[in-house]
C-alpha cells in the first residue's frame, strides 16, 4: 500500500499536487473502506488527506470509523480531532463524531493524557453537544494541579486550555476566575524562560491574545498589559515576523491600546514590512490596526489590490473613511478602478457599504454611482433596511442618479419596519428625506417620530449628525430633545463638535441666553485655534451673541477676510473674492448701516457684479436686488442692469415652445447665428 510513502510525501509540505498524487488518493479512499488497517494505518491516512487539503475525502471516510472510536486510543482521537476540526467542523457527520467523542473521554478520563482530554472537548465545545460546564471545570481543575505540582508543562497546553475557556464562556456564562489567573501567571513565567525560537514565540504571542479575550469578558485585565509589553521587547530583539507582531497588535485592540511606547514600535515594524505582506496579512491588519495608524497600509492595498476581495475593500473602507486621513489622489484611483471592477460580482450587502463609504469620503462620481444602480437594479427589492439606508445616503449625494421607482418601493418599506432600522441607517435615511421632503413627506415625518423615540440611544457624534441634518427645523418636541441632550454633552465634545452644534442651534429660533453663554464658556478657550471653517460657523448668527465674545473673536479669531466684513465692516479686497463670497458680502448689505467704508465696498462690490449677473438665477437676483434696496445705496447702473436681468429672467420663464411630435430637433449654438432651433 502506499500509505507510508504518501505521508512522507505529505511531510515535506512541497505544494506537489498533480494527476498521479490525485489518483494515489482516490487508491486510498477506496482502500480505506475495503481492507483491514491498524491504528498507525488510520491516523496515517487521516494526515494524509489532511496534508493535501482533502476535505471531501476526509468527511466521505468520517462515519467508517464513528463505530471503532472507542478502541482508538485517545492519543490518536485527539490527533484525528485536530484535523477533523480544522476540515469538517460544518458538515453534518462532526456531531455525530464528536457525541462520540465525548462518551470516550467520560470513560477515559483517568487514564489519557490532560492534553489529548482537552483537545477533544475543545473540539466538542464549537459544536451543538452537550459539554457540561461541570466537566470542564474538572478539566480546568486538573491542568491548576499540574502547575501546582510543577509537573512539566508547555505552553501549548496552556493555550488548549484557555481556548477551551473561551469556547464556554462564549457558549455560556462560563468563569473560571483562578483558573485564568493561574494561566497569566504561566504566560509570564514563559516569558521569563526567554524562548528564542520562531515557534516559541508564536506560542507567546497566542497566548497573550487568547488571555486579553478571556480577560475582556470580566473587563479586569489583571497583570496582562505589562505581561504583552515584556513578550514584545522580547519577541522584538529577534526580528518579528510580520504574523507575531499582527497577533500583538490584535492583543492590543483588545486591551485598548493602552500602551503608547509599544504600539509605536509594532506600527514601526509594520512600515519597515509592508513590501513583503500578502493579502492574508493585509487583511489582519485592517481588522486590528488602529484608525490613527491607517496611512501605513495605504500603500499596501494599492499594491495587493489584484488579490483582494469584496468583503476586503469593504473592511479598507470602513476604516479609511472612520479615519478622516488625507486619501492620495493615487489611492483614490486605485479604490474607485478597484470597485469598478468588483462591483457586478459582490454580495449586495457589500456593494451598498462600499458605495455608501466612498460617498462619504467624496470618492464617488456619476460613472461610479450609474454602475452601482446598473447593478442593484438585480437585487434593490431584496435589501435589507440597513442596506437600503446606505444606497439613499449615496442618492441624496448624487439625486439625477436616483432610480425614482425603486425609492418610492423603498421608503414604504421603511416606514413599515422603520422601528428595526439602526441608529446609523436612521440618520441616513433621515439625511435623504430631509433633502426631498417635497417628494417624501411621509417618509421624513415618520423618521423625525422614530428619531424622536429613539432620542437617547444616539451618540453624541449622532446627534451633531441629525442637528447639521435638520438646521432650520424649529418644531416641537423634537428640537427641545435633541438639543437638551447635546447641551448635556458639551463638556464632553471636542471643538469642531461644539462650532457645528452652535451653528445649526443658532438657526433653531430657539435663542436661549442661557444656552448663548454656556456655548460661549465652551468657545473662549478655543478661539484662537479655530480654523477657518470653524470661525465661519461660530460668527453665523453672533448678533446674539455678548459684547464680550464679540470682541474676543474680533481680537482673537483669524477669520477669513469676507466674515470679517460681513460681521465686523472690515476693509477686504474684493477683487481676491470668489463669486460666492461676493454674493455672501452683497446679500449682508441688507443688514448694514451705511459708512464711508461700507460704501467703498459696494461700490468695488457692484463692479463685480457685472460679470456675475449673466449667470445667476432668478432667485438669487431677486435676493441681491432687494438687499441692496435695503442698504439704500444703489447706483443707476446697477439698479438697470438687475432691473433687466429680472425682466429678462421672467419672460424667458413664461415662453413655452411646443415642439412637433415625432420629429427630430436640433438646436444650433448661439455663436453661429439663427436659425438656432430647426425640424428636421
């Protein structure tokens, strides 16, 4: 038989899988079930198929031996239940193999090894049998003794061990208190033995994450984080592989990257290995980096692109847009051709959080979203509520893309099961209603209920969300609620939080002094590093503001030059102004007072005006006609070239053309002369 040679063969781990190994293997399947083999023989065999990924083969010969497993010595159940677990933990035979399992090891207990008794229950914990909490705790039990008793131990017992207490506390409300702190104290004693080889290591570092996870379920981290820091400088004198230091990074997240001197170092070797990761490794990354560190795999997805999936992009994603970093105009590329290439074969779900986190990070365009709606026109009526939510965050952003018919489907949908909508997906929809409130009344006014009974499970970061949605909106309760709970919050927000809350409260008409003054203690301290865009929204409404702050934000605030006239009359150079900020400058004269200065401005203001006029819209000329009527200083050039503009405006908005029917029209650019419309 050739059963020794193919398990020398399957030792050398060389990748060789062609016809003649394929045909060797079928030979052994098909002996297997026909003549009689030893014990060696059917462990042999099982590592066999296990060395060349034979899954299949491995569940077909599975219920042969389910009847013997009781005269298999446990030394070789518990080897064959390694391989099993890794290979057929999914298929229908493993319960069966592991009730069977767990009878062997009730009547074997005394007799088999700790480590072979506790590789089989682990096994058995990841499964619907019936492992009784009583009977690890005797397992658990017995491997304390063996500490105690200073019997030679190894790490990798430890580590049977603690995932065995992991499994149950997963399965059940499973803690075993000195059994863990028994298993830290023997993850610390290891370290001190300074293991030096890559196994060894790998051992340490397994162990240091499998007990941050035992220890987050009580929350009590003991002496763990010091016991990580002392395992790195270790592991970190013998050049670290890339998989020690992600399993170190991963112990990290799950104690809180708590140490900053560490994680710089791992974040460190990170960089100086990103030429050599492969997609597994990037994909360890994205699930345990931390969002300040992302810019160091950046480049990393550019060059692993071609090897990533859906479900990867999605993760990339995620982190990319919660990070707020800069995103290269290179890696913009990458991800948009990236999506556009995986777009028509991703699950549904995936797709709508890609699309959904590009449009937030401003990576989408209209080629990109028309693709998306190309390709949810196959699934849109089978989407989930939190799906739904991330296709309409998309559609609010771009709205000539929106496919009207699927909407309208949608928002029944979603008030019918609005209740069952997370916090996030509510904000999103509540984002897309409130911009076509028009065409979506219903809609937006049972999200603003939901909203309103769902008020306290929002973060704070939430209700700036839903505040900067609904500016404007003044009615009752919902107002009140909302910025009850964000006043509640204020010491608690960073500065960019605070400017946002007093812009959009301030257009509330809800102008409580007190309310003025608590945002204005929050403010002072701040104002000299306020951005541009944080002075804009802080000056918004500062007519309500104290006399007081105004002089602080006079004085202290570098403010973009058109909010220093618009607020304070100062002298600007308006030919340096952009179209929006001249009508921002002639839409304030309304409000002012007229002064040799501010009359200097306009007149500088109405010069631009010339060039501006020609392509406003009726509305906003209606504005600036007005606002200039208000300030009272208007110059006859001026008041004819509005006068006409309006005129003008109005006919061309009552000509209606009736177009022939069935006939084909062509309209010639204006430059070339009439006739500019013809029938042909």
């Amino acid at each position: 038989m050739q059963i020794s040679s193919m398990h020398a063969l399957g030792l050398l781990q060389i990748g060789t899988f062609d016809v003649r190994v394929a045909k060797a293997l079928q030979n052994l399947q098909s002996a297997f079930g026909s003549n009689p083999l030893t014990q060696e023989d059917i462990l042999q065999l099982v590592e066999i198929f296990h060395h060349f990924n034979a899954s299949r083969i491995l569940t077909e010969i599975l219920p042969h031996f389910l009847c013997d497993l009781d005269f298999i010595p446990t030394s070789i159940l518990a080897r064959m239940t390694r391989i099993y677990f890794k290979h057929c933990r999914v298929s229908s035979v493993w319960n069966v193999f592991c009730t069977s399992i767990m009878a062997h090891l009730k009547g074997d207990i005394g007799v088999a090894s700790l480590d072979d008794i506790l590789t089989c229950a682990l096994a058995c914990a990841y499964t619907n049998v019936g492992l009784e909490a009583s009977f690890v705790v005797n397992l658990l039990e017995k491997y304390i003794s063996n500490v105690n008793n200073q019997q030679p131990d190894n790490l990798k017992l430890t580590l049977t061990a603690m995932r065995l207490h992991l499994a149950m506390s997963y399965k059940m409300n499973f803690w075993f208190e000195s059994f863990v702190r028994t298993s830290i104290d023997v993850i610390q004693e290891y370290v001190g033995t300074n293991p030096s080889s890559s196994d060894n290591e790998m051992d340490l570092v397994r162990g240091c994450y499998i007990a941050s996870r035992i220890c987050l379920l009580k929350g009590e981290f003991y002496n763990l984080p010091k016991i990580v820091q002392s395992s790195w400088m270790l592991i970190q004198k013998n050049d670290p592989t890339i998989e020690n230091t992600i399993y170190m990074l991963a112990t990290l997240k799950v104690i809180g990257y708590r140490m900053d001197e560490t994680m710089t170092e791992i974040t460190r070797v990170i960089s100086t290995q990103t030429c050599n990761m492969t997609a597994s490794d990037f994909r360890g990354l994205i699930k345990y980096i931390d969002t300040s560190q992302i810019s160091i795999i950046c480049p990393l997805f550019s060059l692993l692109s071609h090897e990533l999936n859906g479900n990867d992009l999605t993760s990339f994603l995620r982190i990319l847009s919660w990070s707020g970093v800069h995103v290269s105009d290179t890696l913009k590329i990458d991800i948009v051709n990236q999506f556009l290439r995986m777009c028509g074969e991703m699950p549904a779900k995936d797709c709508t959080k890609c699309i959904s986190y590009m449009a937030t990070m401003g990576l989408c365009n209209e080629k990109v979203v028309r693709l998306f709606v190309r390709h949810l026109k196959s699934f849109a009526l089978s989407l989930g509520l939190n799906d739904i939510a991330n296709c309409l965050h998309v559609f609010k952003k771009f709205p000539h893309t929106t496919p009207q018919n699927i909407v309208h489907v949608w928002a029944e949908h979603i008030v019918k099961g609005v209740q069952d909508l997370e916090t996030s997906g509510l904000i999103k929809c509540l984002g897309f209603a409130a911009r076509f409130k028009k065409h979506h009344a219903h809609l937006f006014e049972t999200l603003i209920q939901q909203v309103q009974n769902a008020i306290d499970e929002f973060k704070i970061q939430q209700l700036i969300a839903i505040s900067t949605i609904l500016v404007g909106y003044k009615r009752y309760p919902l107002v009140g609620m909302l910025y009850s709970r964000i006043f509640a919050e204020i010491p608690n927000m960073n500065i960019n939080d605070i400017c946002l809350a007093y812009w959009s409260w301030s257009q509330s008409g809800n102008l409580n002094p007190e309310y003025v003054q608590r945002f204005e203690r929050y403010l002072l301290p701040h104002l000299e590093h306020l951005n541009d865009r944080q002075v804009s929204l802080v000056m918004s409404r500062i007519e309500t503001n104290t006399e007081a702050f105004k002089d602080a934000v006079r004085t202290t605030c570098k403010m973009p030059s058109v909010d220093s006239f618009i607020v304070f009359n100062n002298i600007i150079d308006v030919s340096q102004l952009s179209i929006t900020d001249v009508i921002r400058c002639i839409l304030s004269l309304g409000g002012k007072k007229r002064t040799n200065v501010t009359d200097q401005i306009a007149r500088q203001l109405y010069v631009r005006l010339f060039d501006i006029v020609p392509t406003l819209p009726m509305n906003i000329l209606d504005t600036i006609f007005t606002s200039i009527q208000e300030y009272g200083y208007m110059k006859p050039k001026i008041k004819r070239l509005l006068s006409n503009a309006l005129i003008i405006g109005k006919q061309n908005k009552s000509v209606h053309v009736a177009f022939p029917k069935g006939d084909h029209c062509i309209f010639r650019h204006v430059s070339k002369g009439p006739p500019h419309f013809l029938v042909k």
